[in-house]
C-alpha cells in the first residue's frame, strides 16, 4: 500500500478536524490564535471584513507577511489565492506553505476555471456551496472543503444553508439506487467515481468545514452539530472587543458542540462580539464567486 | 475491555474505527465526566499537540490523566499523543503529560511538504506501513524506555512499560498490529485489577 501525495494531504485534513483555523493578519496575532488552541491559522493582509470594507481588487498577501507568520508559530500555515490564479499558488507552494485556500474571499482570477490543483504537490481547500461545487472541486484535486458561508459579516446564515444543503444532498445520494447514479452525476455536473464514493461512505471523500459568518461559540457548535467536521473563523475573532477569549471560547465551543452546559460557561462574559452586517445588506456577495 | 479516545481534536474517529474493527467498545473523552467512566487503555490521537494540551488544561483533564498513567494506565500516543507523553519537548513550552521519559522534536520532518510514507520494521511485529503527517521523531530516550522502531536513524516508535509512544499514524493504516500491542496491555492492566 503506497500513500500518494494526495492521500497524505487529505490526511493533514483529517489531522486538523474537531479544530479552529483561524485568520490571522500579523505574527503577533498568528501567536495570539495558536496559545488559543487554534489547530492552524491563516494569514492574510486584511481580514475579509475589511477587504469587504476596503473594496477593489483583493490578492494573493505579500509573501514577506506570509514568512514573517510562518516563523512566529509551530502550527500549519495556510494562506489564500484568487481562484483560477494559478501563479499565486506556485508563490505558495514555494514558500512551503501547508495549506492554500482558493478563495472567493479574494477577487476572482478567472471566471471559468479553477486552478488545476492536481499538479501541486501542497494541499488546497476550497469553498462549496452544494455538493456538485464540492465534488468538482475535489476533482479538480482540493483535498478539503470548507462551506462558502458569507465571508466577512459574521452573519451564519449562508455557513447554515450551504451545510444543510450539503448534508441533505448526500443523504439524497444516498438513497438513490446503482443504476439513478448516472442521471445523478449528470445534474449535479461531478464525476461519476466521485459521486459512488459519497454514495458508499455517505460523506464527502474529504473533511468538511463550515466557513463564513461564524462569530460566537454558538455559531462554531452550530455548525459542528450540522456536520462540519471543524470551523474556520475569519473576521470574528480579530474583530471582536477581547480576540484571545473569544478565541479560547471558540476553539472549547468545537470540542463540547454537543455539551450546552459547557456551551454556556464559556459563552459568558466574552466582551463585544464583531458587529457584522446582515447578509442582505450588502451588495457583493462572495459566495457567488466560482461554481 | 472498554477504552478511552481523547476526543479534544484531530484524528480521534480513525482509532474508534480502528477499535470497532477488532471488536474493541470504546467511547470518546472530552470532559473530566468522560474520563472518570471505566476504562482499561487510553489512546491520545494525532492532531495540533498545542491544541489538545491547551484543550486538557483549560477542561481540568491533564492531572488525572497525568495521574492514571503514572498508576498503570495502559496508553497509547499516536504523533501528537506522542508530543503530549513526552517529559520534553523541543521547541515549545506548552503544557503537557509529560509521563514517557523522552525527547521529542516537533515537526522534524518540516511543513507538509515533508510529511511521507515509508515501511520500516518494529521490533516483535515486522514491516508495518508508516504515515508520517508533519511528524515528530525522538531525539533520545530514557533507561526504561525500549526503542521500537527507527526510521533513518531517528526513533519513531517506543514503549515504556504500559506507555507506547508512536510518532507515525497507525489508525490511518489498514494494519491493526500497533493497537494490538496497546490492547494486550490493556488485557494485563484488566486483569491486575480484578
């Protein structure tokens, strides 16, 4: 039995379920997220929150910052490319990052292709609303999924749609009978192979996380008790009133999703939460980009 | 027999699959409440060792876990679970168990892209298939501990007594040797109790 490169990447995955990846704008805040437990940060010169606020066309960070927060702490690094821009993530792969995230956070690259992530040897994750977006992303070679969520607004309700409609497809998948597969892949636009797998292990062929919108440690159980198999928080954290308690919270909150009374003590006293924009408000919804 | 998961984060659902395998019950721990319930063995999975110890401190869980072991609690550590045996650890200070008297190095092998697989022999099993995901290795060892297995040089697996300290990932293998070996001392701790 070989293990592929990309079974090894899967598995990194799977190393970091039941945990909290969290983003991460300089190394001080990179140190701030790991002595809170987080099991990975992710570092990006502006939080989505103010890329949302910033406007204009949002990159690839400066790959010094990447650097700089790669040497601050001793957890995987991950950090973020426009989709479709496959240069950015040949920069990354340089920099031995652990994980790159082809993201909507950031302004598209391409409005018709994905970048072919077979040909790297460093593991992507990459956002689904449904399960057809998920299984072409793995496809394509993403060897986690995380839901799209509404990045930036610390509003759940896209992170709860898009896991609930994931889950409810692949319970769907499920029931359908050897030969209502074919018709299956046809609509849902995924490979065939692909779409046996869901059917016989009634989950994604790699670990799912919710992403977009999660801000309290309700939000992050929430999300564990709808399926995501761990949480990445965004804005949340470094744009609450006390980041290093929420961000302890947050990371107890994806361990005891199952226990309210645990859920309680630590949802106390945690300070403002990031006051967010309700996801109809707002003009530019990111989730939309790349399908 | 009946065992105990660390379920704080990481790779605990794979040694559960690994246990129902055998013919194992085991149940997951994730509060003091859940580790004072029986059990004959404790696994510590892979996963973010800063995590998991930041996660046993804060949910009071690192002190009678610490205790358990040190009165013959068979365990076993597996890459992180490793990390959080080890009475020291290069590169950090973050808490640990600390109850297997060895040295550990974080991420030895670097980022991702030299997390590898090999196969190596184990003393008293044989080629076993190894999975090393930005693993540790043992940089040396106390009189008590037995090395295992080395690969290139550097100890990757040990046992100590009932403690077996793995710096690869078993549970993501088809080969249930290594949980086997776990398992007879958890047949002995039973018995000496009964």
């Amino acid at each position: 039995m070989e293990k592929t490169r990309y079974e090894l990447n899967k598995e990194l995955a799977q190393m970091l379920k039941g945990g909290v990846i969290m983003d991460v704008t300089t190394p001080e805040q990179a140190k701030i997220a790991e002595a809170s437990g987080a099991c990975a940060v992710m570092a990006l010169e502006r939080i989505p929150a103010d890329i949302r606020a910033a406007g204009g066309v949002s990159r690839m960070s400066d790959p010094g910052l990447i650097k700089a927060i790669q040497q601050a702490v001793s957890i995987p690094v991950m950090a973020k490319v426009r989709i479709g821009h496959f240069v950015e993530a040949q920069i990354l792969e340089a920099l031995e990052i652990d994980y790159i995230d082809e993201s909507e956070v950031l302004s598209p690259a391409d409005d018709i292709y994905h970048i072919d992530k077979t040909r790297f040897k460093v593991p992507f994750v990459c956002g689904a609303k449904n399960l057809g977006e998920a299984l072409r992303r793995i496809a394509e070679g993403a060897s986690m999924i995380r839901t799209k969520g509404e990045p930036g607004t610390g509003d759940i309700i896209q992170a709860v749609t898009h896991m609930r409609l994931i889950q409810s497809e692949i319970r769907r998948v499920v029931s359908l009978g050897e030969d209502e597969l074919y018709e299956a892949a046809k609509q849902l636009q995924v490979p065939l192979d692909l779409l046996r797998l869901v059917q016989k292990q009634g989950k994604l062929p790699v670990v799912n996380f919710a992403a977009g919108g999660i801000a309290t440690p309700a939000d992050a159980a929430l999300m564990m008790q709808l399926g995501a198999e761990g949480v990445f928080v965004g804005s949340g954290i470094f744009k609450s009133g006390n980041p290093a308690k929420r961000a302890q919270a947050i990371v107890k909150a994806v361990t005891n999703y199952n226990n309210p009374q645990i859920l309680s003590e630590i949802s106390e006293n945690l300070g403002e939460a990031m006051i967010g924009i309700n996801s109809e408000e707002i003009d530019l919804l990111m989730a939309k980009r790349g399908e | 027999m009946h065992i105990g998961i660390l379920a704080l984060q990481g790779a605990f659902f794979e040694h559960g699959q690994m246990l129902d395998k055998i013919g194992i019950s085991h149940h997951e721990i994730r509060s003091v409440a859940d580790f004072l319930k029986p059990l004959d063995g404790l696994i510590i999975p892979g996963g973010e060792s800063t995590t998991i110890g930041k996660l046993l401190s804060d949910l009071q869980l690192m002190n009678p876990i610490r205790e358990k072991i040190q009165n013959g609690l068979p365990v076993l550590g597996t890459c992180a679970g490793l990390i959080l045996l080890a009475k020291q650890t290069l590169t950090n200070g973050y808490p640990s168990i600390g109850t297997l008297d060895v040295v550990v190095k974080r991420n030895a092998y670097g980022r991702q892209l030299g997390s590898f697989f090999t196969k190596a022999e184990i003393a008293g099993i044989g080629s076993f298939p190894m999975v090393f995901i930005r693993a540790p290795y043992i940089e040396s060892v106390g009189e008590s501990v037995q090395v295992l297995a080395t690969v290139d040089d550097h100890i990757v697996m040990v046992k100590s007594l009932r403690q077996t300290g793995v710096a690869f990932h078993p549970e993501l293998t088809e080969d249930d040797s290594i949980h086997r070996l776990f398992l007879n001392d958890c047949i002995e701790y039973e018995k000496s109790r009964s």
